[in-house]
C-alpha cells in the first residue's frame, strides 16, 4: 500500500484559492459578420464588476 501523500500549508491554500476563479467568455461581432471569442479567468469576488463591463463594451 501506498503512504497518503501530504502536502504543506501553502499548497492547500493555493488549492483552495485556484476553485475561487470564474471563466468568463464573451462574444464579439467582427465586422464581416463572425462571431470572435475572448476567455478570461477571473476571482469569484470581482466576477460582477467584470460581467457589467463585458456588457458596456
């Protein structure tokens, strides 16, 4: 059998801050009709702010 693998506090905290972030993709119309795809990763805290500028632009 295999030990349980351990890890250190700064790994478990890196962890945990890694499943705080949103992906976000927004569409854009190119002028020959396409539709162009941008894909952020953003911090749970700050998704609301970053979706509202999404739809300003």
């Amino acid at each position: 059998m295999a030990k349980k693998q351990t890890f250190g506090d700064k790994v478990l905290q890196q962890k945990a801050e890694s499943k705080k972030l949103a992906k976000i993709v927004v569409a854009e119309k190119k002028p020959n009709g396409q539709y162009s795809y941008r894909h952020k990763m953003v911090h749970v805290d700050n998704l609301q702010a970053e979706l509202a500028a999404a739809k300003n632009q």
